[in-house]
C-alpha cells in the first residue's frame, strides 16, 4: 500500500559528469534536471560537494545510487543509509533511486549490480528492504530496471511482474531504463514492447536512456555509446504509454562533449512530443 506519494516530473536531463562541470556551472545549458551518481557526493564537504550545491542553484537534482543493494537478504547498511539520508537533506532532490539488484553478501562488495531471481522470497526481502529505507528517508524511492545477460532457471515472475507487484506492495516507483529493456530483451529472447504493456502507467516517474556495445555472444550494457535505433524505437512506445515523464541521456564512458550530449537529448524531446501527439490523435 502506497504511503509516500511522489508527484510526477515531466522534463529531459543528463547525468552530471567531471568533464562537463565547467560549461554545466559556467552558463545556462538546456536541462531541466541533472541527475548524480549518490556515492561521489556522500561526503562530509570538499570540491565535490561544492560544486554540486553550485549545481543545484541552478537545476534540480535526481540522486541515482550504486550501492544500496536492496535486494540483499543480508539487510541494509545503515551508515550507508544514513549519508544518502544527509546528502538528500542538504540538496533536496526531486527523488532517490538506485537499483533493483544485490550487490554483494556477508561483508563482500561486488561492486557490480547483481540481478535478483524473481521468486516470491526474493520479493519479500525487497519489499521489506524498500520499507526500511522509505522510512529512513522519509520519501519514496525509484528503483531501476536491470540489465541481465541470463535468466535463474527458477522464477514465479516475469521481470515487468515483479516490479509491477513491488511497487504495489512495498508503495515505491520505476526508473525505467529503456536500454535495458531492449539489452535484456535481446539477450534472453523476449519482446519489449510486451515488456512495456505489462508495467502499470502509474508507477513510471523517469526513464533512462543510454547506449550499448555487441559482446561476443550477448550486448553489453556498457553506456558508452549513442541511444541506438532500436532503443529509440523503444522510447517512443514507453512515451506512448507512459506519458511524458522525466527523461534522460545517460552516459558513463567514451564521454562525449556536451553540445553532442545535448544534440542526442533534442532527440528524446522530438520522439517524446511526437509520441504524445500520437496518443492525442487516438483519444
């Protein structure tokens, strides 16, 4: 049952990186937010943490967490929790969102995002986990979609399943990260355009998109390159269906410059307004 409501924010931004802090800071670029990897500004001061209240003069912030781990059957790290709790009070983000993934067990750090399996006791530790931290932080949380290279060979949920019924039960919200809809879609054999039909409108409150890399037998979730073809493609069935919610280019590698960021953001608002023009024609 839904506890914390988290009202919808329509609007197109890009990740905050190094390499752009001085144009991002230096003049008025064409983002409505900018989203933060949490871990990189979950200190007590510094450069970091200055330019991000520089930052957040001028934009509004989405935190995006790397280390939460909540669907670790170990429980939750409260010291961790507490630095997302203290960053989130000093920048006043619109919302925090991180994985929905297992990072690691008894004390050891993967430092990757491991995908659950999607049984009914992996969704009660989920669901219990969401429910601490939604407490702790005293606001509700998105949690993002993963990118999986290989399927548990037991599962009483489909993917879009099991986030449709944690969002339910444990009142959170979707990051929707539509390169990993299609990544995962090619790699495991399922469409994802059906993958979108089975997520309820309702809980969608951002959408990621990024690029990927061809490994040697399956994509690679390696945000590093332009949103392909097939990934806008995707898009704009999710913006068809889910609205105009925030949405965002999201690069981590093979950084390009910012002009080339924004050029590749301008697509997402054409493919966006297109789609809603689609959807009025039909009403």
């Amino acid at each position: 049952m839904r506890t914390h409501h988290l009202p919808a924010f329509e609007g197109f931004g890009l990740g905050l990186r190094p390499v752009h802090y001085e144009e991002i800071l230096g003049g008025q670029v064409p983002v409505d937010f900018v989203e933060i990897i949490s871990e990189n500004f979950m200190v007590q001061g510094g450069k970091p943490l200055a330019i991000l209240e520089r930052v957040r003069a001028h934009y509004p912030v989405v935190m995006h967490g790397v280390s939460l781990s909540i669907g670790s059957a170990d429980g939750l790290k409260l010291d961790y929790l507490q630095k997302l709790k203290e960053l989130a009070a000093r920048i006043q983000p619109l919302w925090v969102s991180d994985h929905l993934c297992w990072t690691g067990v008894e004390g050891f750090n993967s430092h990757d995002l491991l995908p659950l399996p999607y049984t009914d006791e992996a969704l009660d530790v989920v669901c219990t986990n969401v429910n601490v931290v939604q407490d702790y932080l005293g606001r509700p949380i998105l949690l993002e979609n993963p990118s999986t290279y290989l399927g548990y060979s037991q599962a009483d949920y489909s993917e879009p399943e099991f986030l449709a019924e944690l969002c339910r039960r444990a009142g959170c919200y979707l990051l929707l990260d539509v390169n990993n809809i299609y990544v995962s879609g090619v790699n495991q054999g399922f469409d994802p355009f059906h993958y979108l039909s089975a997520i309820p409108k309702d809980y969608v409150r951002q959408m990621h998109l990024a690029g990927h890399s061809q490994g040697e037998s399956r994509l690679i979730d390696t945000h590093d390159q332009p949103v392909p073809n097939a990934v806008w493609s995707v898009y704009r069935a999710a913006c068809e269906r889910f609205g105009s919610v925030a949405s965002m280019i999201e690069r981590d590698d093979n950084i390009p410059p910012l002009n080339e960021l924004i050029d590749e953001l301008n697509i997402a608002r054409t493919v966006a307004s297109v789609a809603r023009r689609s959807e009025e024609c039909l009403v």
